[in-house]
C-alpha cells in the first residue's frame, strides 16, 4: 500500500524537496522562466544553489535642505512607541496607566508568523516564497512513500509575467477577477502513467479555490517534448477538470472556473 503525501514549499526544507526535471538540463530549483518573460529561462543553474551573499545595506539618503533644522521624527498616533501624555499607558486611553495592558490596535501591521528567510537562500527559493505572507506557498511536491516524484508551481497572476504575456494575445480572456495561474507541472519518468500529477494539480486547484480565487489558468506547450515542457498538454489539463479557454495551436489556454 502505497502512502501519499503533498508538502507545500514554504522554506529550505521542503525546497530541497523538489524532485529533479526528467531532462537534465533544466532545473525547477534554478528556473525562472515563468517570473521574468524577458530574460527567464528553464536552464539548470548549479551557482543558484548555493549561497548568495547578502546584499549590501542601502546608502543613507542625502538629507533634505527644505527641512527645517534639527526637525524630529513624524508623530505617528499608531505607533505604540510614540511618546504618551505624562501618566499614560497607551495612547487610545489618555486614562490608562503605564501598568494596563496595551489595547490592540486594528490599524497596526501584525507580525509575520513563523522563521523568515535567510538572506543568503538560493534565488529560486526566495521567488517561491516572496507572498507567502499574503498569498501563501507558490510551489507543491507530492512525495510517494517518501519520494519526490512530482511539482506542481502556481500563484498569483501578477507573480508570473510571461503567463500575463500570455493572456494579452487574447483580449477576451475574462479580466475580472484575475485568475489564479498553475506555470508548472512535472512528474519524474518512473512515476509517470500513475495519475500522480493529476492528484497534484486537483490538490493545488482546491488550495487555491480556499484562498478565495474563482478561476485557475494553465498555458500548455503542444510543441514541447514530455521532459522538456513545464505545463504539460491540453488533453491532461481537460482530464483534470480544465476546458480549453483558448484553441491555439502554439499558445492554448486552460481555464477552470471554481
């Protein structure tokens, strides 16, 4: 009896997760093809597996000589750290002492939960990870028995320039609300023709259908071989519950409305 298990990439753990491309050549752990539609490329890149230095601290801006002199920082009245009035505790209860508990503020940014990111982390990883705070994860593996077998990449629209560049060939795609988008599905050779893959997309497309979205997209690659496509072809999108959008021979669309 085989055992199943779908893990969302969110950190280097399960990045290092990602089961290798069939072709060799190509690397989903190095690839940005579908993030950058300009200079994007699927190729396997050994350097961005390493680590990347951190980048340098930003310059300090040149001072304003409109400003009046020796001018303090802006009172910001949301700001728990902003001087209170002399025996105050907080600044929403002038009548609070500086024992009281702080009363929660609704304006105020909460913190993001959980360990973030090391500077130094491969360059594939921090784009998977970019909107986990808002959107949450941009990648799925499904492991067989322990195995990584299959990868499934998606997101936000806005996330994926080239599927964007995609869509603006078809005017009459449905623009609001904007799709959610699948740019990625790929099974290792020895577990193809096991239904792996769809399990994987059904999976993703109900995440997504849970995040509030009300359509997922897929661009396939007819032209492609089986190892070197990313997005698979019409016919494994229509058995997964997909209609064919758009009928191209080079750029179809898939369309799901959830």
């Amino acid at each position: 009896m085989t055992h199943i298990r779908i893990v969302d990439v969110v950190d280097e753990s399960s990045f290092s997760r990602i089961p290798p491309c069939a072709d060799p050549g190509f690397d989903h752990r190095t690839c940005d093809y579908w993030e950058d539609d300009r200079r994007g490329s699927k190729a396997a890149r050994l350097s961005w597996l390493e680590s990347q230095p951190a980048r340098p601290p930003e310059p300090a801006r040149t001072a304003n000589p409109f400003a009046p002199p020796d001018r303090g920082p802006t009172f910001n009245p949301f700001d728990p750290k902003a001087a209170q009035p002399s025996g105050s505790g907080n600044m929403f209860d002038p009548f609070a002492t500086a024992d009281d508990a702080p009363i929660d503020n609704p304006f105020a940014p909460r913190p993001r939960r959980g360990p973030s990111l090391a500077s130094d982390a491969p360059r594939k990883l921090q784009l998977l990870v970019r909107g986990k705070a808002v959107f949450g994860s941009y990648a799925k593996v499904l492991e067989l028995d322990g195995d990584a077998v299959a990868y499934c990449q998606f997101g936000p629209l806005s996330a994926y320039p080239r599927a964007q560049t995609v869509r603006d060939l078809y005017p009459k795609l449905p623009s609001a609300p904007l799709p959610a988008v699948i740019t990625c599905i790929a099974t290792t050779p020895p577990a193809r023709d096991q239904g792996l893959a769809k399990r994987l997309v059904v999976a993703v497309v109900e995440d997504l259908a849970g995040r509030g979205f009300s359509a997922v997209e897929a661009y396939p690659e007819p032209g492609a071989s089986p190892d070197e496509t990313s997005a698979a072809y019409p016919p494994f999108w229509q058995a997964c519950g997909f209609d064919l959008a758009i009928d191209d021979a080079r750029f179809p669309v898939m369309r799901q409305e959830l």
